[in-house]
C-alpha cells in the first residue's frame, strides 16, 4: 500500500483527536451541548480511523512481506523450502487475518457499546439551561474554522480512498466531514444563541443524540448480518466498523448515486441519465434554497388563536408598541430575527399541592382513609388544639401541639397579565407551586385540625385563596388570578404495613364519639328525669294542699252546722230528733241493696221498682216534654 495513503490514515485519526479535545473544551468553555454531543461523535471517529489506520499498517507490511517473497522466489528460481500457506513463510499475513477475525468483531462490539451507552447519556443529560451569550461569539469562531479544516482534509480523504482503491480511509474520512457538519451546526447553534434563540441548542442536541442512537443500532445490525454473511475467498468485504449512516451524513451526493442506481435497476435503462434526472441534479441546490425561502417566508405570519396571547421579540428583545400580540392574524419579520412566545391565556392551568393523583383511583366512587387515594401523599403539620389541651395534664413529653394530615389540594389559576407572567419570572408556574405550597405549609400551622377537617373546610379555601392571590400579585407580579383552592381528601396520613396511622387516628376518633354519645345519653336521661320529678312533687304538693283546703272547709262547715242544729233542737227537741232519725236513715239506705221480708197471711199489693241504677246521675235526668200544640 502507498506511504501516501498511510500518512493520510495518520492525520485522519490525529485531526479527529484534534478536533474532539478542542470541541469538547470549547463546548464545556461556551455551555453547548450541541457541541459537546459533536465531541463524541469526533472521539468515536477518532477510534475508528485509529483501528482502520492499525489495518492499513498490517496490509502495507503483508504487501511488502508478498514482494520480499516474489523476489526471494525470482532470486532462487522457484524454489522453496516452506510452503506457500505455512503461517511461517508470511507472519504479517498471518497477522493481519487474526486482527481481522478476531480484533475488528471486538472493536466493533465495543464501539457499539460506546455508541449506545454515549446515546443515552448525552439523552439523559440534556438540560433546558441557555448557553450564556458572553461566549457565543468566541465559540461560533472556533467551530466554523473546525470545520473548515475537516471539511477540506476530509473531502482529500474522501476522494483519495475513492480513486485509490482502498476502503481503509473512508470510515476515517466519513468522521471527518461528518465532524465538519456538526462543527458547522455547531456554529449556527451559537449564532441562535448569540440571536437570544437558546432553545435551537437543546433541539441540536438531541438531533445529534437521535443519531448516535441510530449508528448504534446500525452497528448491532451490522453484527448480526456479519454471522450470515457468505465468506468468498479473494473478494473483499465492507469494514465492519464502517458505518453507511456516518457516510451518508458527511456525504449526502452519495445518497443520489445511491438513489439513481436504484432507478435504473427498477426501470431497466439509464434514468440517471435522462435530461430530467440530470436537471433535478443540477437545480437541487436552488429548489432547496427557494423551500428554505418560502418556509422563511411562512414565518413571517402569526396568528393567534382567540384563547390565546403572544409577546413578539426582536433578536431577543421586546418591540416597543406591538410587544403583546392579541388574538387575530399578524405579520413579523422571519425567525429567527422576530420570535413569538404564546400563552393560553383565556385557558384554565392547574397544578397540585400535597399530592401526585393517580388516574386509576379516580374511577372509585368510595374512598376510605386506610387506602392511599393517590399515587403520592406528601402530610403538612397542623396545630391540634386537643393536644395543646392535654399538655398541661399529660406533660410536655406525652401532648404535642402538632399533628399530620394529608389533604389533596388542586390550585387552578388563569395568567391576566402575560407581559408580568412571562418577563418577572424565569418560571413564573413553578414560582406560583411554591407560592401555594409555602402558603398552605403555613396556615395550617396556625389553624385546628379537628375544625378544618369538619366545618373549616370551606373557610379555609377562601383564606388560602386570598393568600395566594396576595402574595402572587402584590409580592411577585406574576399577573395571575387564582380562581380556585379545594381542599378535598383532608384525612391523617395512611402509613405504611408497619403502622397504621389512619385506622389509629380511625380507633382514637371512634372513641371519641362513643364517650360522647354516652354523655349525650346521660344528658337526655337528666333532661327528662328531674322535670318529671319536679312535676310529681308538685302534684303532691298540690293534692296536700287540697286536701287540707278540704278538711278545713269541711270542719268548718261542720262547726257552723252544729251550732244551727243546736238552735232547732232547743226549739223543738222531739222533732229534730225525728227528722234526724229520717235523714240518717233516707241516706243511710240511698246505696245498698234492699232486701223486703213480707208477711204471707196477707193480700196487700205492693207496687216497687226494683230496677239497678248503676248511675242515678244518667238514668234520673229529666227528659223537657215537648210543647203542646193548640
């Protein structure tokens, strides 16, 4: 193999190196991680074209050790004494077959693991942090002369392996344009951050993530093609560690040949060369450039939905008289020079405190407080005023004035001041969480938990809402109105297998309200026992009081009897006497049953009535006769 091709090999894989520490510190030095995805690429590259350029030094010694022979076999007119295959007669032919057997699989299984595990790292580290703009300027600088310098050596290379006949510098040269292209993506990446549009390198990062992605996966592929693949010898297989996907990437004429011989495949005669192939060749260039101008052009229209606001920024600064754009059709210059932020503005957010909901509990009609009722529950302490109580009796060591409780809270809001909301706080919404959260934090340490887990509640929201508003509008200005603050869910906290708290808390409550319903229950039982007593004492108080009305009367009327009996029996003794007699006797026979013995030796005819009178008062009444008629 020719020297030349060799040295090329070697600055291959040195310009990779190059190119991978000076990415990687100016990456860290400017805060890109576009560019520091692009230091990976360049460091795989650079063991790739170290690998391929290992290759090529085996070959070069296996042709050098096949002329020694052939001027040996000249030399000696044919004459041998070994065998043309003994690993003896060709040691560097015998190398280079194990490095390709067994070391070119191992690298390759090695590369895809560095591939794959880059991938994912660079993927998981990928943050929402803006590159500072100090250092856009000095980082644009060093990428764009970068890949100049790996575009041209790259492009040398790439044509050398090309007409030379050797694939050994195509991976090396694949790596070096593709690390031209991300130098340059590299670059405009930092002339977006120098024109205030840091978001393009987050995008660029894991457009570069995505690829190392693919290549890995591509190299997995290649592996397992590679155990199928038919062995002929004297033909010459694809490098195992080359990949197409970096090939096309730093060469993307070569997808066009690709796709032409294709076509002729397919319709069976030159179609790459019919006037029509050749003028879509030639004019791709202008075609992408007039779609880049329309798409440039599209974005010089906004429109804004009716629930919508926009703020317009020109390279990264507000415009003076038109910076909050209202809903309705608008017209801007092209991004990146102009940028439109929107907000739903009309539209209702939320966020929660205190808990994580789960989506599979909100099917559930009945929730009790021993089951969790979300995903997460994060407890707040609240003053009890039970315990503060129980301080005094039980001691300092037994009574805290604390408790825990758990209560799902959604906060719903909607942002009337999108000029506040967006440029007086980096992250105005987490802002607001916080706000909420040190509010609720805070006034639960100052109210009861038995009252608001009963009849609090409803206060509670409202003062919290006015809290939030206060401290949101007049603290903050973040231009928000707080429409909503529940409080649902309030209950101790569930716990864990180990401890119950809520089925405690449950017990403890229960008791509760037992004792009470017993002192209830003896509170009623007073209430209608001692006005019953009452009542009977006075009935007896009463009756005694009759009573004694009754004997006086009666001992009065008496006295004022004998004394006017004591007058008619000094005026006629004999018929007192009798007509006492009578009156004794009339009412002495008036109630009990008469018995009449009569004698039998007589015929007189007596006429009785000898009816019962149960009731005299009801069977002697006198019945009025009617009148009589004339």
């Amino acid at each position: 193999m020719d020297q030349n091709l060799q040295r090329v090999g070697f600055i291959n894989w040195l310009l990779l190196l190059v190119g991978a520490v000076v990415t990687g510190a100016t990456s860290l030095s400017a805060g890109t991680q576009t560019g520091r995805a692009g230091a990976v690429f360049l460091a795989l590259g650079f063991l790739v074209a170290l690998v391929s350029y290992f290759q090529m030094r085996l070959r070069t010694r296996e042709q050098l050790e096949r002329l020694e022979f052939d001027e040996l076999m000249k030399s000696k007119g044919g004459s041998t004494l070994f065998g043309e295959g003994a690993g003896e007669t060709f040691p560097a032919q015998h190398s280079r077959e194990q490095f390709d057997r067994w070391m070119v699989p191992i690298f390759t299984v090695f590369l895809f693991l560095l591939q794959a595990g880059s991938g994912f790292v660079l993927w998981t580290k990928i943050t929402t942090d803006a590159p500072p703009i100090g250092k856009s300027s000095f980082a644009m600088a060093i990428f764009g002369m970068l890949a100049l310098g790996l575009f041209l050596f790259g492009r040398y290379s790439a044509n050398l392996a090309r007409f030379g006949g050797t694939l050994l510098l195509r991976p090396g040269a694949g790596y070096l344009l593709l690390g031209a292209a991300i130098s340059l993506s590299g670059a405009l990446v930092e002339a977006a951050v120098w024109f205030r549009a840091p978001v393009v390198d987050l995008y660029g990062a894991r457009v570069l993530s995505v690829i190392l992605g693919l290549a890995a996966v591509e190299t997995a592929i290649g592996l397992l093609l590679e155990l199928y693949r038919p062995r002929v010898r004297g033909q010459q297989a694809r490098l195992l560690y080359e990949s197409r996907l970096v090939g096309l990437l730093g060469q993307p004429a070569g997808l066009f040949k690709t796709a032409a011989q294709a076509l002729d495949y397919q319709f069976g005669f030159k179609v790459s060369e019919t006037w029509f192939y050749l003028f879509l060749e030639k004019a791709l260039a202008w075609i992408v450039l007039l779609q880049l101008g329309v798409l440039g052009l599209s974005t010089t229209v906004v429109v804004v939905e009716p629930h919508e606001q926009a703020l317009l920024e020109r390279f990264g600064k507000r415009v003076s008289g038109r910076n909050l754009l209202e809903p309705g059709l608008h017209f801007k210059f092209p991004w990146p020079i102009d940028q439109v932020h929107r907000w739903p503005t009309a539209s209702i957010r939320h966020f929660n405190v205190g808990f994580v909901p789960d989506p599979l509990m909100e099917k559930e009609k009945t929730l009790s407080w021993t089951r969790s009722h979300n995903k997460e529950e994060v407890p707040f302490l609240v003053a009890s005023r039970s315990q503060i109580d129980q301080a005094g009796q039980l001691g300092a060591d037994q009574a805290v004035p604390v408790n825990l409780l758990t209560a799902s809270i959604p906060v719903q809001y909607i942002v009337t001041n999108y000029y506040a909301w967006a440029y007086n706080h980096s992250n105005p919404s987490n802002l607001l969480e916080r706000i909420a959260t040190r509010e609720i934090v805070n006034y639960f340490l100052s109210v009861d938990m038995d009252e608001i887990m009963s009849v609090g509640r409803i206060t509670a929201a409202k003062e919290l809402q006015a809290r939030i508003q206060k401290k949101a509008s007049e603290s903050e200005n973040l231009g928000v109105e707080i429409l909503l603050v529940g409080l649902q869910d309030i209950h101790p906290p569930v716990g864990n297998k180990q401890v119950q708290v809520a089925a405690a808390f449950e017990a403890v409550i229960g008791a509760i309200q037992e004792k009470e319903a017993k002192i209830l229950a003896a509170e009623g039982y007073r209430l209608a026992t001692v006005p019953k007593a009452h009542a009977e004492a006075a009935r007896l108080l009463s009756e005694a009081a009759g009573y004694r009305v009754q004997k006086i009367a009666a001992a009065t009327a008496q006295a004022a009897r004998f004394t006017n009996q004591l007058a008619a029996y000094e005026a006629s003794p004999s018929v007192f006497m009798q007509r006492t007699y009578l009156e004794s006797l009339a009412r002495a026979v008036v109630a009990p049953r008469k018995y009449l013995l009569m004698a039998t030796n007589t015929e007189d005819i007596i006429m009785m009535n000898l009816e019962d009178k149960l009731r005299p008062d009801l069977l002697d009444v006198p019945v009025a006769l009617p009148p009589s008629k004339k």
